[in-house]
C-alpha cells in the first residue's frame, strides 16, 4: 500500500471514530505512529488511550469547606456560605441568631395605652364582640397565670402580621403594582410579636397541655384569620386591632401584679436588653412595660388600615407606618 493510500485510509478511520475517541485537546503523550506524518496527526487530539477517564484533582475553590457556629459544631458545605461574624458596639461579640444589631430599638413608651376604638358600624360591632367571646375563655384558663398568658397571646398575635402581609405580597405580584410598603410593616409587626414570645420562653416553661393548646389555638387562627382577610381585609385588620387592645390590657394588669408584689419581678432577660436597648440592671417589669408599647403601636397601625379601606382607598395608595413601634 502507497504512502497516499495509506493517509486516505487513516483519515477516513479518523473521521468515523473520531467524534467518540478524539477530542481537541491532548492530555497524554501520543505513541509513536507509522505512516502519517507528525504534522497531520497533531491536528487530531487524542483523548485517551484507556478506557477510563483521567482522574481531575478539584481546585481549593472547589473543595467543600468546614465553618464552625457558636456552640463548636461543624458545618460542611460546598458553597462556602459562612455564618457573620457580628459584634457589639463595644466590641463583644453578638451572641443572637434570631436578630441583627441594627434591627434592635428603643421603643416609644409615650405611646396612649387607653386608647380605644368605640365599634360603630356594624363591621366594627362583629369584630368587637368577636374580640371578646374569644377572650373570655382564656381568660378565664390562666386567670392570673400572666406568663403562660403572655406566651399563648404572642403565639396567636404574631399571625395576622404574618398572613397579612403574605396576601398582600401575592396580591403585589398578581396585579404587577407596589404594596406601599405594607407587605414590609406588617412584616415587621409579626416579627416584634415573635420576638415578644422568645423573650418571654426564657422564663416562662409551658406545660404539655398548655404546649397542646397552642397547636390548636394557633391552628385554627391562622386558617380562620386567612379566610378572613381574604374575605374583608378591614374586618380583618379592625379585628386585630381590637385583639391588641386586649393586649395592652393584659399587660396593664401584669404590670399591677408585678407592682403590687403578686408576681415576681425578676431580672430581665438578657435577649430583652439586647433586642429593646434596656439598662443591664432591667427587671421584668421594664420587659412588661416595652412590650405593652409595642402591643398598643400595633394597635394603631391596624385600626389605622382598617379605617383606609373604610374610606374606599387601598392601602397601596397610603405609605405604610415602617417601623412605626
């Protein structure tokens, strides 16, 4: 066989097998060929000249990464998403997961706690005496019991902020317009309430059944509340803000057990100082007191949009109270 018909013949080999054995890239030295010149085989990477695939050690960037969190766990991850390292003013390291720094505040104890929505309409009426037949029952379950009342309370009021703002964000991204800024004040809201109920769990120990309660309880809300808020958005808001009356009552009457000595007024916990910006020496009174605040600033903020959409405007076309407690 001719030089000429032997090149033919390797290029026509080359050209069907090629797709699935040669590549452009060269990643081993090539044996030594006969009958081709080096020149036109080096047009043809060689892929391999095994079976198996060469083994590619991953770069340090690829490599997962081990971070440690606050209590010397390790955590493994190929992202390397590391845990922020956030500090104090003074220089102490931050020991709160559930909030920032930045998102702790002194709140405006000025506020008018006796505050009260007179129920005229008819609307107002139902959301009135709806407010009341559910608190009689509890009420009437923990009496004087203030700190397990407390903890069932902010279990129930963190909801309505929570669902609230969550249609609004649906109904933001359905009709394609701004919320004006209420997905994010009734955001916050439930947020306040939630941080009411991890203050109070560092004192108060629920029991088993007061724990079952809660499931049940807040179950029921949040589906009630839903339906609610889908059907009549100020019924729902007018509801909450009569719910936060109540509220601010329960804590004045905590408050009066607490002076009157029927109630121990133990230190703060530290979470309160840190979250609310209070004096190292606070008591549990000076908690009591902040949270009453925060409960009427709700208060105001939901009569607030309930009383907008009174009056045929939508909350979207009303700047939203942010930060308002």
């Amino acid at each position: 066989m001719s030089q000429s018909t032997a090149t033919k013949v390797s290029r026509l080999v080359l050209g069907q097998l090629g797709p699935r054995f040669l590549s452009n890239t060269t990643g081993f030295s090539r044996p030594a060929t006969t009958g081709m010149s080096s020149a036109k085989f080096a047009s043809y990477g060689v892929r391999g000249w095994s079976a198996s695939a060469p083994s590619v050690k991953p770069s340090e960037e690829e490599k997962p990464k081990a971070f440690a969190t606050e209590d010397g766990k390790l955590i493994v991850s190929y992202w390397g998403v590391a845990p922020p390292k956030i500090t104090k003013e003074d220089g102490t390291a931050w020991k709160w997961n559930c909030f920032r720094p930045w998102e702790s505040y002194k709140p405006d104890v000025s506020i008018d706690v006796k505050k009260h929505h007179k129920p005229e309409t008819t609307m107002d009426k139902f959301a009135y005496w709806t407010v009341q037949v559910l608190k009689y029952p509890t009420h009437l379950f923990f009496q004087r019991r203030h700190m397990c009342h407390a903890v069932l309370l902010e279990t129930v009021a963190a909801v309505p902020g929570m669902v609230g703002g969550m249609l609004l964000h649906c109904k933001s991204l359905r009709r394609f317009e701004q919320s004006g800024g209420w997905i994010k004040a009734l955001l916050e809201e439930a947020e306040n309430e939630r941080m009411h109920l991890m203050t109070f769990i560092e004192i108060a120990k629920p029991k088993w059944y007061e724990r079952a309660l809660v499931f049940a309880v807040q179950g029921g809300f949040f589906n009630a509340y839903f339906l609610a808020y889908l059907a009549s958005p100020k019924l729902a808001h007018r509801i909450v803000g009569y719910l936060e009356e109540e509220a601010v009552n329960s804590y004045s009457e905590f408050l009066k057990d607490l002076d009157n000595g029927s109630f121990e007024n133990a230190p703060a916990p530290a979470i309160a100082i840190d979250y609310w910006r209070l004096p190292p020496n606070s008591t549990l009174r000076d908690v009591v007191f902040v949270i009453r605040a925060d409960e009427a600033h709700h208060r105001d903020l939901n009569h607030y949009a309930s009383d907008i959409q009174c009056q045929g405007q939508e909350l979207k076309d009303t700047p939203a109270p942010i930060g308002y407690h």
